[in-house]
C-alpha cells in the first residue's frame, strides 16, 4: 500500500477516478492510529488540498483517487461491502 500511496501523491493529476487495488487487504484500527501514522509519514510535495474517505468497515483493499478543483480525494475502500450496499453512506473522512 505504501508504494501506491507515493505513487498517488507523486502525481501531477488525476481527471478521472483511478482505482487501484491492493495486493493484500489492509486493516485499520478502530482509532485509525495506524492509517495516520501511514499518511503523516508520506512524504507529500504536493500543493494540493487532500481529503481522505475511510470506508466504515475498516477493511481496504482499493484505494480510488480524483482530483477536483485543486482537492485531491483518496478514498480508502472495502470494494466487496461498498458494491453490496450501494446507496448507503459508507464512508467517513479522515482528519489527519
């Protein structure tokens, strides 16, 4: 996952959404410690505005980016949970 998070940072620009799967599933505690921790230590040389979106469940396995007016959205999501409940807010907003 780090690598496509340096990968996702380190690009000028994202049009349209880009979905990119993980290898492995990726936990996040109920704290969200260790994603913070994950994305505090990235080293981010963007100018951009970035807001992150955590799936509920807590379990990722893709991570979709897009930029929209100077906001780049990375969204951390359970792909299997999020297209068997289509339509339900599943999802929260990271403040790091």
């Amino acid at each position: 996952m780090f690598e496509i998070l340096q990968k996702i940072l380190h690009e000028d620009q994202f049009n349209n959404m880009v979905h990119f799967k993980l290898d492995t599933n990726f936990i996040i505690d109920n704290n969200y410690k260790n994603i913070k921790t994950l994305l505090k230590n990235m080293n981010n040389n963007s100018n951009k505005n970035i807001r992150y979106i955590v799936s509920k469940t807590l379990q990722i396995d893709f991570i979709n980016v897009i930029d929209i007016d100077d906001t780049r959205f990375i969204e951390f999501e359970n792909d299997l949970y999020e297209y068997t409940n289509k339509g339900l807010d599943n999802t929260y907003e990271l403040e790091i």
